[in-house]
C-alpha cells in the first residue's frame, strides 16, 4: 500500500487541451450526458443528409421522366406518353408535398429546435466546449510520448 496521497487529476489533465476540457465542477455523469446528446445529434446530422439525398434522388428520378416522355412520344406511344406525363411527372412524393416541402418542415420543425437546444445546452453545462467526453477518452486511450498518439496536432506529447 502506498503511503503517498494522490490529489485528483484536475479537470484540464483529463482532456487533450483547454478547449475540450470539462468546466469546473462538472461531474462525469455530465460530461456523458453532454456527450450522449452530442452523439445523437452526429445521428440526426446523418439522418438530414439521408433525406437531403431522398430529395435529391426524387427531383432526379422526376427530371428523368421527361426523357422518358420524349422517348415515348419518338416511338409513336403518344397514349402513355401522355398518361405518364398527366399521373407521374411533377408528382406529390407525399400528400401535397415535393420533397423540398419535407426537408423544409424536416429542418424548421425539428432539426433547428435539436441542434439549437444542444447548443444552449452544451453553452450552460459545458462552458459552450464541445466533445469533451471524446476528448477525456482519447487522453485516456492514448500512449503518452508515442509519436502517433501525440494530443493535439502542436503537441510533442
């Protein structure tokens, strides 16, 4: 048994650097639960750019039954040229809504309320520092002095 007493490490020694180092008094809990929401918004970040794709990938696929009208009515198929041009082209995705209407409501309703949540979240809890939970566990997992696992890009440990 050792007769040193250790202090705790203070937060700062926790961390690869100032910027990602937890505030004054936060305790571990907070820094995962800061961590977690921070995790779920990466999730909803993805999701966006899914639907951002969605969008897109419709707006393509629509633009692309122009060439299939044009093929159609070249063919001498006036009949289904003129019903896919009539029930398909420019059709609603969902009801009463072109995918742009549903990235639109998808942002204002939902995205924006999250991520500014987060942010005011992160801003009160966290002094406004982001992936503080990331930056303890890289300073944890780390090997000290090893020239790939340095903590900052400026720094020599």
């Amino acid at each position: 048994m050792s007769t040193t007493s250790e202090t705790p490490p203070a937060p700062t020694d926790l961390s690869v650097d100032e910027t990602h180092s937890r505030p004054e008094g936060a305790s571990d809990e907070l820094v995962e639960a800061a961590g977690k929401f921070s995790e779920m918004l990466e999730r909803i970040e993805r999701a966006r750019g899914a639907l951002y794709e969605f969008h897109q990938l419709m707006g393509g696929a629509d633009a692309m039954l122009d060439d299939v009208v044009d093929k159609l009515r070249a063919c001498g198929q006036e009949e289904w040229a003129e019903r896919i041009e009539r029930e398909l082209v420019g059709r609603n995705v969902l009801q009463g809504r072109w995918s742009f209407q549903i990235v639109e409501d998808f942002d204002d309703n939902y995205y924006e309320p999250l991520k500014g949540t987060e942010r005011e979240m992160r801003d009160d809890l966290m002094g406004g520092r982001r992936h503080v939970f990331e930056a303890e566990m890289k300073q944890r997992r780390r090997t000290h002095g090893h020239p790939h696992h340095t903590a900052t890009p400026e720094s020599a440990d």
